[in-house]
C-alpha cells in the first residue's frame, strides 16, 4: 500500500497550524540562528584586508551547516512528545492515517520552516559581510564551492535532525527532554561540519560525495527507524 499525499498534506497543514501557535518553537527558530550569526560576524568584520588570502583556502562559512543541523531539533522533538503533553496526540491516532504518512507529514512540516530559517540566516549573514567587512574579505569568503554545498547539504542535514528528533520524541513524553536528547543526538555532525570548516578535515570532491551518499542513507533509514520506534497502541494507551 502506498503513501496517501492527501493524508500527508492533511498532517502537514496542521503541524504548520500549531507551529503559527506554539510559541516557544518561534522563539527557539527566530533567537538560536542568532549564536550562528552574531559571533562569526564579528570575527570576520574585525578581520584586516590582509587576511584575504589566507581565507581563501579555508571554508569557513559551512561552519553556517550548524544551522539546518540543530534547529529542526526543536520542531521534530514537538512532533509526537508535544501533542501527547497537549492530549491531541490519542485523537490523531485514532483516525485511519497510517504511521508512515503520519510521520512522514509531521517531518515535512518540520522541514519547510527549517529550510526557510537555514537559508535565510545564510543570506543574512552573506549580507552583512559584503556590507561591513573589509574589501576582499567577502569574495574571499563567498566561494562556489561553498555555496553549492550549503544548498545541497541543508536539506541533508535537516532530514537527518529531524528523523532523530521525531525517533526520541515518540519515546519521551516530556518535550524539553525530547529537544534535549534531540540536540545532544544531532551533535556528531555538527562537529564533523566544524573540522571541516576549518580545514582539520581536508575538503575534496570525493568527501563532498561521500558525505552526501552517506546523509542520503541515514535519511532513509531515519523514517524507516521512527516508524518502528511509533508505536500507536503505545502511544495511545500511555503505556511504556
């Protein structure tokens, strides 16, 4: 049997209806992009024009990757732990919706807010240095290579984040401690993308592949992994 869209944008629609109403995920999505903006720009504002060159063998901006990393931790960790604290989670589950479609609705709504944060802090702070860094620090900065693995990868690392944070959310009943694990789960590649960043892990093609093929993987295994972990009966007894 496959996957009914009509039963996924039902499950989507309604997720974005709740985030619009939930106010901490607001806060969490508008003031944690911050940490990823405030202290790199003023490091690299306060660079010399000098240190153009040295820049330009490093990459440093997909330390910015951190964002699609972490802050769909918040929203996927809401999925299923934060409609059981609410009591509209028994409801949901009664209907004829099928685990697969239900979560694969709750990770599509995650991820559409998340990508939106992600590439709009990007732009943001590509901005904000092409206005107030030195001249030839931004072009040393922006490189295609760069710019062509923050498209590609953030839907990547997004995907990945999310399906961890719905997996410990269908175990936890308490949403901090979902977000909480989520992050701490989520972590390992955030500090994959650091050392890469800055060139501890040298950059080359075949990594770029690799990294890729491997996130593709985990993706799918993701679902498949939150699937077995939701457990309707479970969750709908509020049984352990």
């Amino acid at each position: 049997m496959g996957v009914s869209v009509r039963s996924v944008r039902a499950i989507i629609r309604k997720e974005l209806r709740e985030y619009r109403h939930t106010r901490s995920l607001i806060v969490a999505m508008a003031i944690f992009p911050l940490i990823f903006i405030i202290q790199p720009l003023v490091a690299v504002v306060a660079l010399a024009a000098s240190a153009s060159e040295s820049l330009r063998h490093e990459h440093v901006l997909l330390y910015m990757l951190g964002v699609p990393t972490l802050v769909p931790v918040f929203i996927a960790a809401y999925a299923v732990a934060g409609e059981r604290q609410q009591g509209t989670l028994e409801p949901a589950l009664t209907t004829p919706i099928r685990r697969e479609e239900f979560l694969l609705g709750k990770a599509l709504a995650a991820l559409v807010p998340s990508l939106v944060v992600a590439y709009a802090v990007y732009a943001v702070f590509l901005a904000l240095v092409g206005l107030f860094a030195q001249p030839g620090i931004a072009s040393a900065l922006i490189q295609g290579p760069d710019l062509l693995a923050q498209v590609l990868f953030t839907p990547l690392l997004a995907c990945w984040s999310i399906w961890v944070g719905i997996a410990v959310s269908t175990r936890s009943s308490d949403v901090r401690v979902a977000q909480q694990l989520g992050v701490l789960a989520s972590l390992p590649p955030v500090f994959a993308v650091v050392l890469i960043a800055f060139n501890v892990i040298p950059v080359t093609p075949a990594l770029a592949i690799g990294c890729a093929a491997a996130l593709l993987i985990l993706d799918a295994l993701g679902w498949r992994l939150a699937s077995r972990l939701f457990d309707r009966e479970r969750l709908i007894t509020g049984t352990r």
